[in-house]
C-alpha cells in the first residue's frame, strides 16, 4: 500500500470560556477546511507549560490540526511562512504569553 506525504500544522489554543477563544478556533476551522479540505478539533485536553516567570502552569487546551498537501523537504519555506502567518494572528487574537503551532510529517495510506 502505498504512502503519501503530508505536512500537520498543530495549533494549541487554551480551552477558555470566553468568546474570543472560541472565535479563533473556529476561524481556525473554517481556515483549514476551505484552504486544505478539512480539520480535526480535538477539545478539552490537558497541558502544562513553564511561564516566562518560571512558575509550572497547568492548563486545559483545545488541539485544531489540517494535513496540507504539502512536501517537508520540498516545501519547507512555504510551510515556515504559513506556520508563521498562522502563529502570528493566533497570537494578535488571544491574550496569551505564548502560542504553539507545530508542523510535522505524517503519511497517509493511499488505496
């Protein structure tokens, strides 16, 4: 069976009662859904970070992931800039010390 090349861009967005978070998660939604054909949510997870000051935080995140039609290796500037992009207006969107977005390899089976 043969295996076909994807790119995974990860947002971790913190899991927040307050509108704005839900907001940009479904824009989120939308984005990847119009852009790459569809998204995955993934809601009510648990994490936990060190802050800027040190102290070990612990939280709840809600996970939004796309696979892109996209090669690591042969599309590596065009994937750092949307990483990036999408890193960025996360960031102007939500009060938060820090945003992840994480981009990874992943292989579907092709029948």
């Amino acid at each position: 069976m043969p295996l076909s090349e994807k790119v995974r861009v990860e947002i971790y967005v913190p899991d927040l009662p307050v509108q704005t978070y839900q907001d940009l998660l479904e824009s989120l939604e939308q984005e990847f859904t119009h852009t790459f054909g569809g998204s995955t949510v993934v809601r009510g997870l648990r994490g936990s970070y060190l802050s800027r000051l040190g102290s070990a935080m612990r939280d709840r995140v809600n996970l939004i992931y796309s696979d892109l039609p996209l090669s690591l290796q042969g599309d590596r500037e065009l994937i750092s800039h949307y990483a990036d992009y999408i890193r960025d207006a996360t960031f102007a969107a939500l009060n938060e010390e820090a945003v992840l977005v994480a981009v990874i390899e992943v292989y579907h089976a092709q029948v």
